[in-house]
C-alpha cells in the first residue's frame, strides 16, 4: 500500500476508534486491538500486548500513546501523526461542544443518569481487555493440560502484584519495577 493511502487508513481507523470509545484509553484498548491485530493486521495480538505495555508505561494517555506506537510502526513519524490526530479529534470536538453547553445541562438529571449508565460497560470493556491479554499472554491458560512454569510463574507475578496493589497499598511503579525484574529473573 503506498503511503498516502496507509496514512489516510491510519488517520479513519484511529479516528473511528476516537469516536466511538467512551470511557478513557483502558476501555478503548480493546477497539484498538480489534481494529489493529484483527481487522488490518497491522499487529499481531503479543506485538500489540507490548504496545500496550510501552503506552501504559508511558507518559500521558494510553489510547494516545498506543496510536503514536501502532502509526510510527506502520509509517513512521506520518503515520504517528495521523493515528493521534485521528484519536484524539472526535474528543476534541466533543469537548468543546460539552463546554458550549455545559452550564446548560450540568445539573441535567437526565445526563447524570446516562452517564451513571455507562459505568458498567466502562468496567466491562477494561475487564475484557484484562481477559485478553491475560489469554493472549500465557497468564490465563486456554487448556489445563498446557500449563508449564512460564505459566506458574506469570501467574505468580501476577498475583503477588495484585495484593501488593489491593491489599498493601503499593505504589504501582513499585510494582511495575518489581515485576518486570522478577520477569527479568524468571524467564532469562
């Protein structure tokens, strides 16, 4: 494909993505991999997965930070350009038509309950995106009969990273360090 056209298919398939995910970057990763491992297989799901862990390690927001990754790796620094330009133009649109209205319908019942409606599916996409990767990444075996010690031990990490994070409060770059140096340790 030449680069005008993959640019142009960068820029709509980013762009769909924008508008159509409500929730933040967590929920929109699943659209995303849709769209980049499924649809255009610009990806494949563990190339994705570590797309997905750059972009989260990174500064600012993960959907952002995935599109910058997935566009510089299809066409550079166009391509970069197109896929955030892309991601983030329905929100800005969107947030400035929200501001224009937004002492009109700020005490709306009616808005309050929409969004308070959106709140499951939010979880529900963050959720499936765990699932996923957790699938797509070993974490979570497809066949009991398959499960080897690199599964025992990236179920271990992370388990022990959940109860660092829930149960002792751990600062999660504490626990980004941690693990990636116990995979470090592990799997060498």
């Amino acid at each position: 494909m030449e680069i005008a056209g993959l640019l142009i298919q960068l820029f709509l398939t980013f762009l769909l993505i924008g508008a159509v995910s409500f929730g933040g970057g967590y929920s929109m990763i699943p659209v995303i991999e849709r769209e980049v491992v499924h649809r255009h297989a610009w990806m494949t799901l563990p190339e994705f997965t570590d797309a997905v862990a750059v972009a989260g390690m990174s500064p600012g927001p993960i959907a952002t930070n995935s599109a910058i990754f997935v566009g510089y790796r299809m066409a550079g620094v166009p391509g970069a350009l197109a896929a955030t330009v892309g991601t983030v133009l329905p929100s800005l649109i969107a947030v400035l038509i929200a501001a224009t209205f937004f002492r009109k319908v700020k005490n709306s019942d009616l808005i309050h309950k929409g969004f308070y409606g959106l709140r499951p599916i939010i979880t529900g996409l963050i959720f499936y995106a765990a699932l996923t990767f957790a699938i797509g990444n070993g974490v979570i075996p497809t066949s009991f009969g398959s499960i080897g010690w690199e599964t025992l031990a990236t179920l271990a990490i992370f388990l022990v990273s959940l109860v660092a994070l829930t149960k002792y409060k751990t600062h999660p770059i504490v626990v980004i360090l941690l693990s990636g140096l116990a995979g470090a340790a592990l799997f060498s």
